[in-house]
C-alpha cells in the first residue's frame, strides 16, 4: 500500500490535578488559570498514529487548535516521534463550541489533506465525545470511533469497536476518521533525541483567513450552548457520624434513604 497521511488531532486541556475556573466575564473556561496539558487521551491516538506509520510508511502530522500556549502540546507530540504539526489559532475561535470546532478542524482537514485521522475517545475537559463522528460527518468519510485495535491493509480500515458486551468488528475503507480508546496500547515517552529533534520539525500556524472559516460559524457567538450561569460548589460539609448502640444498621439505613441511595 502506499504510504499514508496520518492527522492526529490533538487538545490542549487544563491539568486535572489543578483547579479549573470558568472566566467572569462569558463563562467559558479560564484556560490560564490552570496549567495546559496534552489531553491525556490523545496520547494514544499519536501512539497509535505512530505505529501504523512504523508499519506502513508515511508521515504523521499533528493538528490542533487553541491559545499560543498549546503550542507546548504540539511539542510533545513532535517529540514522541510526529514528523510536523498545524496549530489554528486565533482569538476569533475563543467560546467555540463542539460543532463550531468541528467545523473549523474539518475545514482545516481539508486544506491540508489526510488519508487517516486519529482522536483520542473524548478530552477530559469538555468530555463530549463527539468530535470524531462530527469531523466524519463534515468531511464525508467513514467513521471507526472507540477502537481497542486498529488494522490498515490496502484501502480497508478494520477496527475492534468497545461495546458492553466485548467489541463489534467493524470496516471502512479510506480516508476514515478513527477515535481509539486508552487500552488501544502504552503511549512512548519522548526521548531526549525526540525533545531536541522537535525544536527543528516545521509548524504552520493558521488563522480563522487562512483556514478559510466563516466568521458566523466560529467562536462564542456560533456556539448552540452556552453556560448561562455559574457558582463555586459549597464546601463540603462535616461527615454524619452514626455511633452504634445496638441499632447501628437501621441508623445506617435510615441516613442512605434520606439521601436516596436505597
């Protein structure tokens, strides 16, 4: 088979380990005040991307869109081995939503051209899912989504799809979209040689012009959700303390069924 256009999408998400806020001014997250972080999930989808590039030939390209600062993201995928990267930037994309990003990534697909695209299940800010079957939508081509192993052979895309019951073997045929779960396989650490041979990997920057995107389709503006309203959860509160005098259980029982749990 020829050898392949590999994209592998990839987000920049606020560490989990910090705590997240959404901004004052139009609630939508308040990307600095957290520190950024690959979306752990995608992590697989560029191993993954990596792999089939070991196997079959080809380049492996990173496309991501957000702030400057997710340009940190772009350097560690290069470093783990991707051979260059496109970062859609502009302050035009602020408050876009899961359509409105699938629309500008999908747009952003098609000037750069792919015969694979890779996702990691879901970003673990949004956590929406969605974005895999959307880009497929847009784009016109099959979609593979939630795949714990990936086979390429000619044209033919075969994938194991998780489900409840075990996984559903399913195939496509190139270009196709593909979204891979955490159990698809372990995720390289960048060597050292990969970290300064990423300084030197090409990176194209677009902005909403470049990319071509439609300014009554990007932004908050475009967005079909919006957060309306937003508090800080309250402390939490001091444990119910249950001392046992023989009827411990019923106290027990009582206390889960006022807080409807049996």
């Amino acid at each position: 088979m020829d050898p392949m256009n590999i994209v592998v999408c990839v987000k920049q998400v606020p560490d989990t380990a910090t705590e997240r806020k959404l901004r004052s001014d139009d609630n939508t997250l308040d990307r600095d005040a957290a520190d950024g972080v690959v979306n752990e999930l995608d992590e697989y989808a560029v191993e993954e991307a990596l792999r089939l590039k070991e196997a079959h030939g080809g380049e492996v390209t990173v496309l991501t869109m957000g702030p400057d600062k997710a340009a940190d993201t772009i350097r560690k995928a290069l470093a783990m081995g991707a051979d260059k990267a496109v970062h859609l930037v502009d302050d035009a994309l602020h408050g876009s939503d899961a359509l409105s990003t699938s629309y500008a990534m999908a747009q952003t697909l098609k000037k750069i051209g792919f015969d694979l695209v890779i996702l990691g299940s879901e970003s673990t800010d949004a956590r929406t899912g969605v974005l895999a079957a959307m880009l497929a939508e847009r784009l016109g081509v099959a979609q593979l989504t939630l795949a714990n192993k990936v086979e390429v052979e000619g044209s033919a895309v075969t994938i194991q799809r998780v489900t409840d019951y075990g996984y559903d073997k399913v195939q496509g045929s190139l270009p196709a979209v593909i979204s891979v779960v955490e159990k698809i396989n372990e995720p390289r650490y960048p060597s050292f040689k990969g970290i300064m041979a990423a300084k030197k990997k090409p990176v194209q920057k677009l902005g909403a012009a470049e990319a071509e995107l439609a300014a009554d389709q990007i932004g908050l503006g475009a967005a079909w959700s919006e957060v309306t309203e937003a508090a800080a959860a309250p402390p939490r509160a001091a444990g119910t303390v249950v001392k046992d005098e023989g009827d411990g259980g019923v106290k027990t029982a009582d206390f889960l069924s006022s807080k409807k749990f049996i």
